[in-house]
C-alpha cells in the first residue's frame, strides 16, 4: 500500500475532493428540516441550474449514478413501455440492463464502441415505432466518446418522445444545456466532475417530464418517486432525510465553480484532457475512439498489442499511488483510463504523464518522457 501522502485519485469517478469540500463535510450535522437546511438546500439548486442548464427546479437523493439512472426510468415509464436506448459503451449497457429489469421494452440503437450513434439511426428506429423515451448516455465514461444531446433533443421533439440523459460523468465538465436542448430529464451524481464524495444524487427535468411524472401504478418508486420529491422541494424540503452534510459540500464545490466561472471551468476541461491525450500518444498509447467526439472529462488510451492494460495500472499504483481505471467490460485489458473531472489542474496532468512514463518504461517500452511533457506542454500553452 502507497501512504496516504501520495495517494493520487485519477479515476474517472469517484474523484479528488478539494480540501475545502471535504471541511465542508465536517460541519455538524444540521436538522434536516431546519432553517439552516433549508438555505443549504435552495443554494445548491440554484448553484446547480446554470451548470444544468435549466430554470426549473433540481431534486436531491442519497444514491450513486446508477440509482439515478433507474430513477429516471421508472419514474415516467410503466413496465410494457417502450424506449429506445443509445448503445456505445458500458453505460448505455447499463440503461438496458435497468429497463429490462424494470420490465420496459427496451429497444437500442447502437455504434461499435468509441463511436457515437449517428442521429440518422436513431431516427430510423423512432421511425419503426411508438417510444415513451430516448435514453443516453452524454459522456460515455467507457470509451471517453460524448454525445450530442442537442441532436437527441430536436429527434425526440419531432417524434413525442422524452429525452432522459444520463450526466454523471459530464456535468460540471461538458457543457449541458437542458432546457434549450431539449432534454427531459438529465441524471447526474456528486462524485465525478462535481468533485464532491459520492453519494448524492440529482435529477432535473422539464415541464413535458414533470407532466409525465408516474404517480401510480406498477414499479412506480416510494423513496426515489420525482412527483413526492418535487411536492417537498417546492416546501423547501426533501422527502426524507436529505444526506445533510453531502450537501453542505456539495453547495462548496458549486460555489467554486461558480468562483472560477462555469465557461472557464468548461474551457479547463477540454484543456486539461487534450494535453494529457497528447503526452499519452507521445508516449506510444493510441487516443482511444472517435476524436471529434473526444471527452473533455475521461481520457481513455488504446495499449499497445503486446501489453496489458492492467499491468500499466497496477504499475501506477503501486509505484507512484496514481490511481487510474482499466475496463470492467469488453475493453478490458485493452484500455486505460484517467478522469480529468472537478479538482484537476495543469500539474496533476504533468504528474499523470511523468508517471505513466516511468510505467510504460518498468514494463519495457522505449519511451521518451522528455516528449511526452513537451507534447502536453505545447498542447497546453498553444
Ligand atoms: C460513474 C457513472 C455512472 C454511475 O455510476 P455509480 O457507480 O452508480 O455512481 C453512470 N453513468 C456514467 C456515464 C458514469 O460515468
């Protein structure tokens, strides 16, 4: 085990925590019905709608991405209703593992992993029948492909259908904007981009979802029911003890992000990932997936044939405490994966590449460190 000190959390998710956040955390706990509360609760949404995109309100759980992803589905869909989800990467897999489970006829479009979905097959398919709902992925976190949501937007508009969007590794890092692109119910959590620890969950939707809110019937959920929560929230409230003081940090990351300015927050991201992508590729790794569509918050690397994707993470650990991400799927053994969310700057991407140097060249690869700085460096200072 590598000492706390240099324990470095590069994951795509969950990810470091500003030390401001995580003294956040450690206030006491506030009643969760109190008045201090209250303006806790009010301050985050409206600290969140500019990084969503929205007017309309934001609803908070406790639970992982995953849960929220569920959430949004069984809230408007009854089981028997037909969806139609964007497939190019473990999340979207996901999506149709929960409809499925949730007994929705579940439909996909799909592209071979690092692709996107062209807009043309996803119309074809709403073509061919009668959807309640649209459902993807905005920042595939398995192949660092992001889709184009405004393109969703405008086809589920012509086809009446809802658009439900799974934002988790995306918002705060890749520009959402709900409201004018359409998109009905966007799901996102606290430990990606939003650099908080995990464990809240956020939901925003639109008037068209709001009115498609489930209020019986079948599979319909207690805790995570959107109608109950929005009726507390309009008190100021949530329905059930809120994750107090997940949510007090929370409302201190947002305000950094508002501090910073969410457009530089934005434009640091994609900053930040092109270097890390440029001294990877300098360093003999192949940027993974269709670069038009790259991610600005997951950086993900091809290995080369004749290594082991694992062996490179492992190697991270355990010598220089960066943590990364190989594949738990299809991928696996032949990807890497760094998270470049939330609380990332020019020296953590240095520090990634100086690393993954140092590994590449342990297990063999002649690899030039000095280029691989230099290519980040220029792709940073251009
Ligand atoms: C991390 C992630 C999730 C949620 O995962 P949890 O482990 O349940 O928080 C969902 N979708 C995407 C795209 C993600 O990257």
């Amino acid at each position: 085990m590598t000492s706390p000190a240099t324990y470095r959390l590069r994951l795509p998710g969950p990810t470091d925590v500003p030390e401001r956040v995580l003294a956040a955390l450690a206030r006491p706990v506030l009643n969760h019905r109190g008045p201090e509360f209250r303006t806790v609760l009010a301050r985050a949404d409206e600290l969140l709608r500019p990084v969503l995109g929205t007017t309309h309100r934001v609803l908070f759980f406790a639970t992982s991405g995953t849960g929220m992803m569920e959430a949004a589905l069984a809230n408007v869909c009854a089981p028997g209703d037909r969806i139609l989800v964007v497939v190019h990467g473990q999340f979207g897999e996901r999506f149709v593992a929960i409809g499925r489970t949730l007994g929705l006829e579940v439909e996909t479009a799909e592209a071979t992993w690092g692709e996107v979905v062209p807009a043309a097959t996803i119309d074809e398919k709403l073509r061919g029948g009668t959807y309640k709902a649209i459902v993807a992925v905005q920042n595939e976190s398995s192949t660092g492909v992001v889709a184009d949501i405004e393109a969703l937007g405008s086809l589920a508009r012509r086809h009446s259908c809802l658009l439900i969007v799974d934002a988790v590794s995306a918002l705060g890092g890749i520009e959402m904007r709900q409201d004018a692109w359409g998109a009905d119910i966007v799901v996102s959590a606290s430990q990606k981009a939003l650099m908080c620890p995990p464990g809240v969950g956020i939901a925003s939707f639109s008037r068209r979802a709001e009115a498609a809110f489930r209020t019986e019937g079948p599979g319909l959920p207690f805790y995570f029911g959107f109608r109950r929560a929005l009726d507390s929230a309009a008190k100021g409230e949530t329905a059930f003890t809120a994750p107090v003081n997940a949510l007090v940090a929370l409302c201190e990351a947002l305000e950094m992000i508002k501090a910073e300015g969410l457009t530089a927050v934005l434009a640091r991201h994609r900053r930040l990932s092109d270097a890390l992508r440029a001294g990877g590729v300098a360093l003999g790794l192949q940027a993974f997936g269709n670069h038009a569509a790259r991610s600005p918050t997951v950086v993900v690397f091809g290995v080369p044939d004749d290594l082991e994707g694992g062996e490179i993470v492992r190697r991270l650990y355990e010598h220089h405490g960066t943590v990364i991400a190989g594949a738990r799927n299809k991928l696996s053994g032949r990807v890497i994966r760094f998270g470049v969310m939330g609380h990332v700057t020019e020296g953590t991407i240095l520090t990634d590449i100086v690393h993954l140097a140092a590994a590449l060249r342990a297990l063999g690869r002649p690899v030039d460190p000095g280029e691989a700085i230099s290519a980040a460096a220029a792709s940073l200072v251009s």
